[in-house]
C-alpha cells in the first residue's frame, strides 16, 4: 500500500511551458485534490474531485486543468507556466463515505520553480 | 480567503512544555481536523472532531471546538523537541466535501 504518490519530486520550467503533475493513489479513496503551499499563506485549494469524471474549482483554479478518468489517477496540467506558479504542490485523497470526516492523505510534494 | 487562521504565526517553547495553538473559522462545519508537517514533507493528520464534539483527546494531543465562537485549539502536552513541526487547522464546510486549510503555527520546542 503505497499512499498517495506523486512524481515529479522537482521540476523546473521556463515560462510558457506546459507540463503534468502525476498523482496516483491505491487506497480507492473516492475524494482527491491538489493544493499549492507557498510562504505565509498555507495550503490553498486548486482543484479536486469527488469520483471518476466529476471536477470542480477550488480558490485558485486559474491556470491549471485536471481531469478524473480513473479513481486512482488524479493529473494536474499547468497551461502555460508562469513565475507565480512557483510552489509546492500536494495532492491529497480521502474517503467521502461515513459524512466528509475521513481525514486527508497526502503525497510529499513536488517543489516547482518557473523561471 | 483562507477558511481557518491560526494563532499565533510562530511559537518557541523549551521542552515539557505545553503548546496551544488556535484556530478560528468563518462558516458552518461539519468538522474540524488537525494536521502535522514537517520541513519538506507532506501533511499527516493529527486529530479530527466533528461539529457536535466539544473536545478530544489523542496521546499527548487534546482538541476543543467551539463552534460558537467558530474557534478551535490543539494543546501538545509536555512537548518533545520531536514535536517541532507546522501544524495546520483545516475545516470541512458543512456545504460540500472540499477541506481548506489555515496558514499553520510553525512550533519549536527547543531540547
């Protein structure tokens, strides 16, 4: 059982490219999401989704997609990166069964600078 | 905006110490939950209770909620420089599944 897994751990890109952050959980958690965690405002919600073919924007959607085609696999895509897109970037997964009070499992980041 | 802030930003304490953090909140909840990380890693929950709990205990961890005041506090008891960590308040709204997180306490407890 290996949690959530995310990869790349680092990346750098230069403006204007495109790339995905892969996230992959084995736990058939039903709920996932990616925040971005940057200096002095914690983690903020970019995307998540509550089962295969159902997404939805969190507070700071603008500039990624995702897209849910099995319950295990969880992409994020950056369109067109710009510096502001330097952070850290977790996904995170859950049950939703048994009222929302499952606890989150997150991966260990992938620490992402644009220049 | 961030759901939940919490209080104080930084907090330096020697160890067997006790540490308490706060968290307020701004909308209804269906429940509140704790969370640890340590420098480059990912977030490990804590401790979670639910909107009808008052207060919970885990080890050497106790949590209140008071959804009155829309505020909650995590007290670590007789601190370990092990202990020294960002610990995070995050809210699950009692309107739909997402989980938002507050800017965390960074803890030092100094051996």
């Amino acid at each position: 059982n290996a949690g959530v897994t995310q990869t790349p751990k680092f990346q750098v890109l230069k403006t204007g490219q495109s790339m995905t952050l892969q996230c992959a959980q084995d736990m058939n958690h039903e709920y996932m999401s990616w925040y971005r965690q940057d200096p002095g405002m914690g983690l903020r919600l970019i995307h998540y989704s509550v089962g295969a073919g159902i997404t939805d924007q969190g507070e700071v959607p603008n500039g990624y997609n995702v897209s849910r085609s099995t319950t295990e696999d969880f992409p994020l895509r950056l369109l067109s990166a710009a510096p502001s897109q330097t952070s850290v970037y977790f996904c995170a997964s859950s049950y939703l069964r048994g009222g929302n009070n499952s606890p989150l499992h997150f991966g260990n980041g992938t620490r992402l600078t644009v220049t | 905006s961030q759901q939940g802030e919490e209080d104080p930003q930084a907090l330096s304490i020697q160890e067997g110490e006790n540490a308490t953090m706060n968290c307020s909140y701004k909308t209804s909840i269906n429940n509140l939950q704790w969370y640890r990380q340590n420098s480059g890693r990912g977030l490990v929950h804590l401790i979670l209770i639910r909107s009808n709990e008052r207060e919970k205990h885990s080890g050497r961890l106790r949590v209140t909620l008071d959804t009155s005041k829309k505020s909650s506090s995590l007290l670590i008891t007789a601190s370990r420089a092990a202990d020294t960590a960002s610990y995070f308040c995050a809210t699950r709204e009692t309107s739909g599944s997402r989980l938002t997180f507050g800017e965390g306490t960074q803890l030092t407890v100094n051996p």
